[in-house]
C-alpha cells in the first residue's frame, strides 16, 4: 500500500504505509526527514506533517489506529500551549510539560529502536550456523536407591481397611473375604486343580485342599470344583469309608476350552 | 583458491550437518574440485580424527563419509542419557502396591473396588517402576489382567519373600487397639 | 584418571550425539569431575575450534554448550543441505524482542507503552518462534503474562547470555556517531 504525500519541496514522496506502525515511528521518520534533533523539536512543523499524513490516510479511507489519533492530539496541546504566554504556562507549572514527556517518551523509544538494529544484524551473522539433529537415543531410566519400608506398605494397608470398614459401615472381615474372593473364586480352583494334573494323574482332596493351612473359603471352592469337573467327567471321586479322604482322578486332559466352558457354567451357578 | 585446511574445515561442516552418509561426488561438487584431490584430503582428514582429543571419526562406508562417534567414549556418552528418578511413591501407588502384595495375583477392578478410587495412573507408575509386573488374564468375562509384585518389589522393600510381610491377621488386629 | 586430551575427546562426542545444546552439569556428571575443570577444558577446547580446519564451532549458550557450523563455510553447506528458512522478523517484532531482551521479565501493557503502538501481533510471532516465553504472572491487578526471551533467542542471536548485549545506557549514544 503506497500513499501519496506532497512536500513543501513538491517532491512527491512515496511512503509505504505499513512502515509506519506506530506514531513513534512515524514521528521518527519525520524527524530524521526534517534532520531534527529529539532535544531540539520544532512542534509547529513536525504536527503539521503529522496531521498531513493523518488525512492522507483519510482519504485513502484507512482505518487509522486510536494510537495516531492520540498522539495527534498529543501534539496539537503542546502546539497550542505554546502559542500561550510565559506567564500562563508558569501558572500551570504543577501539569507536567507535554512537551517534555513526549522527548521523554521518544528517547526511551530511540533506544529499543537501536537495539533492535542491534539484533537485528546479530541474527544476520548469525543465521549462517547450521546445527546437527540430535541423534535418537533413548534415554534409560535409573531409579535411585530410595530404601522403602515395609511398615508404609503395612499402613498403607491397614489404612485402607479402616477406610473400608468405615465406609461400609460392616464387620472387619468383609474386606478380607472381599480380598479373598478373587483368590478363591471356583475359576481359579479349577485352573488350580488342572495345572496339579499336568504332573500327577490323582491327589487327595483333604491333603491338597487342607483346612488348616488355607482359608475355609479355598477349600469350598476347591470342593466345588472337583464337583464341576467330575459332573464334566473329567475326573473320577472315590471314597472307601465316609471319613477317609477323597481320591479325585483323571479321566480325560482337560483341554483349556473345556476349562473355559466349564468355567462359563460355573460363574452362571 | 581454498587451502587445504579451509577445504578441511569446509567438509567438517557439510558432514556435520550432513549426519548420513555424504558421497563424494557431492562434496567435490560443492566445493568444487577433482575427486581424486578431495579423496586424498579426506584420507589425510580420517588421520587427524583418530587423535585423541577428537571424540568423533570419519567413516568411508562404499563412495560416502559419515561422522560417528568413537566406541571407546560410547559408555561416557550414554551416561548423559540416563534419567535419574528418586520419586518416592504416592499414598496411592503405597495402597495399590499394598493390595497387590497382599492379594496377588489380582486385577485392577479389585483394587479399585478396595480402593474406592480409579487406580490407573498408581498401577501405570507401578509397572514403570517395576515393583509390579502383569501376571496373565483372568479368567472372567473381559479377561482382565492380573498383576503381582515383582523381584525389584522385593529388593526394595528388603524382603526375600512375599511371606516376609507382616501377616493379614495381625494387621487388622493392630486397629483394634 | 582420564587426560585432558581424552576429555576432550569425550566432550566432542556428547555433543556431537546430543545436537542440542548440554548443560555443563550433565557433561560434569557424565565425566565425573567438577565443574571448575570442565569449564576451563571447555574454555580451551573454544579456541581450538576457531582453527580454520575446524568447520564447527563450539558456542557456549547460558550454562550449556552446543556445536554449530561456522558462518564463514555457510556457502558450502547450503550447497548440500538447504536449510529452513524461517520468515525474518518484522521491525516490530525486534523491537519488541529487545524491549523484553533489556528488562525481562516484563508484561505486555510495558511493550506496548513503549513502542506506543498495540503489540500482540509481535508478541503472539515471538511465542510462535520460540524466541520468547512466559515467565509467570506479574503480581498486580488483572495478574498481568509477563515474557521472558528463552535460550533459543540466545541460540539465533549469537549470544551466550543477556549480558552480552550492550548496556542500555550506550543505546542513546550509539547513533551520535
């Protein structure tokens, strides 16, 4: 986007637009273009060519930002303030010169416009250096030797069995059996008992499901399994007298989809 | 002309970039010289590189040159790529690996149920940390995974074996009091 | 006990494996020495890569160090390897950079007063390039973003800390020449 400006000199000068975005930087080119010092401004002249650029952008029906309308106004008090008296403006002199805090403002702006030069020639001498992508290793996880005691894990525990009984509100020994039941579900009696006859051909159920070195709950759904397997035939139940022990025998391998199936009927009981 | 130290240097730098395998035919061009001259400066160069204070060399592999590392640095380089993790584990993964020690092999949904709460993110750390491993599947509609502890479980909680835990029994009995 | 020339050695292949820029520490650590003698082997190990039969240089970015190729071969290298090019910076977008490169960390609304003109724009393509980040939020009414500038500013400007720029106070002088 161009704009025409016309010049006191009548060399029409080309300004690109986007040049300019802000009114500091618009204010700097007319500075320099007028060979103007910041310390030294000449108000009159550089709010004229200001507000001239201003209607230019008008007419070519631009949006101007609010930022160029403030300094606009900016400039035009301190135009006038100086069309008053000394007198006048030493009556007033508890309001900050205007004046004043624009050169303020200018010269604080004048310095980031110098640095940024000043980057801006780094990154040129700098955006010749090519890097190397980073080679794809992983990285291997060490976990320190942090000692863990057994006592947290043992609170832990127990903390969680208070929690439990408080929030069920029910005797102790349900978050036990809760526990339990997984452990001693049928299902896992009868993976049990299927891996004992990969090695042996019978077993005594009371010596291999005994009461006083498992859980009452083990041996029940042990029982139960050698029931399921026997009404698969699968195995074979002997007893010679009521209270001898029970030999349970193989009849057939049990193949894992059979096990499956019997465990389908078995979770339906 | 470029002097062969600045051809040296030159080629350092496309290889560098480079990372494979660089033939010379591209490199004589970029520079722009015969191949025979750049070859016998690219022998000269591997020379250079076995020194010492160089820590990587120049490889010929068919018509191409490649940089790589020394192996005998190998085991100081891969020591920056080792990530130390001191965490301590959470009140959950504490729980979790509780119930587990306690009850294994079981499933999440177990320890959930226990847990009252999602146990996800406790049992993922568990296994990164290997304290617990999988332990197959259920067998139960879904097939969910068992879990169990592991040796590492038992190295760091001091144990030589699971039995070593203070029994159930006298857990729950020490809330009597 | 390892030599000075195998440190070296060492030192040149972490870097050349890692690419990116290494802190000090880690290469401490890998080694197993202290700081003080790394850094002054890092230190020599500067100067000799500015031999001209060295392609790379090693450049020292905050507390980390990373090789990179050198300006002058930067012909020859694009020749086999062309490099991304990202857009250059707008004359906004730098002054804003170095409004935040001089008083970081520093919020937008001190941008913005100033340059005299709404910066979002500049600020939003600086987050974008990675050249400049967030830094917490001020304590004041609103809890202003305040913006920091990140080692890969550092990394593109060629500079190995803020420190390295000139003092603000000679940015006035700079143009009476």
């Amino acid at each position: 986007m161009i704009l025409q400006v016309s010049e006191q000199t009548d060399n029409p000068v080309l300004l690109k637009l986007n040049n300019f975005e802000g009114p500091f930087e618009l204010l700097f080119h007319l500075l320099e273009k007028n060979e103007m010092d910041i310390y030294d401004i000449d108000i009159n002249a550089i709010a004229d060519q200001y507000l001239e650029y201003l209607s230019g952008m008008e007419r070519l029906d631009l949006d101007i930002a609010s930022e160029f309308l403030v300094m606009a106004a900016t400039l035009l008090h301190i135009k006038s303030r100086m069309l008053l008296p000394d007198k006048k403006v030493q009556e007033d002199e508890e309001e900050p010169d205007p004046k004043e805090e624009l050169v303020i403002r200018l010269l604080e702006y004048k310095k980031y416009k110098t640095a940024a030069e000043i980057l801006k020639d780094k990154e040129e001498k700098w955006k010749d250096c090519f890097y190397k992508v980073p080679e794809a290793v992983e990285y291997r996880r060490e976990y320190e030797n942090t000692p863990m005691s057994i006592s947290d894990l043992a609170d832990a525990y127990r903390y969680l069995h208070q929690a439990f009984v408080n929030k069920s509100n029910k005797n102790r020994k349900n978050i036990v059996s809760l526990l339990k039941h997984e452990l001693y579900s049928v299902k896992n009696k009868l993976k049990e008992i299927t891996e004992l006859f990969r090695r042996k051909k019978e077993f005594n159920f009371n010596r291999t499901f005994d009461l006083r070195k498992r859980h009452r709950l083990d041996v029940i759904s042990g029982f139960l399994a050698v029931l399921e397997l026997a009404k698969f035939h699968k195995v074979t139940l002997n007893q010679r007298n009521i209270n001898d022990d029970i030999i349970v025998r193989k009849v057939d391998d049990i193949k894992l989809t059979e096990l499956k199936e019997i465990m389908e009927e078995s979770t339906e009981v | 002309m470029l002097d062969q130290k600045t051809i040296e240097g030159i080629i350092e730098a496309m290889l560098f970039v480079h990372g494979d395998p660089l033939p010379l035919s591209k490199i004589c061009e970029a520079i722009g010289m015969d191949e025979s001259s750049v070859y016998a400066i690219l022998e000269s160069m591997m020379k250079k590189y076995s020194a010492s204070d160089r820590g990587i060399q120049l490889r010929k592999i068919k018509d191409s040159y490649q940089f790589c590392t020394k192996q005998e640095y190998a085991s100081y380089v891969s020591k920056i790529y080792v990530k130390h993790i001191s965490q301590t584990l959470s009140n959950a993964a504490f729980e979790t690996l509780a119930i587990i020690a306690y009850n294994e092999p079981v499933t999440k949904a177990t320890i959930e149920q226990i847990r009252g709460v999602s146990s996800d993110s406790s049992v993922t750390k568990l296994l990164e940390r290997n304290l617990i491993r999988e332990a197959g599947k259920l067998d139960a509609p879904g097939r969910p995974v068992l879990y169990e502890t592991t040796e590492e479980f038992l190295r760091c909680f001091g144990l030589s074996s699971l039995d070593e835990l203070p029994p159930v029994d006298t857990l729950l009995n020490a809330d009597k009091k």
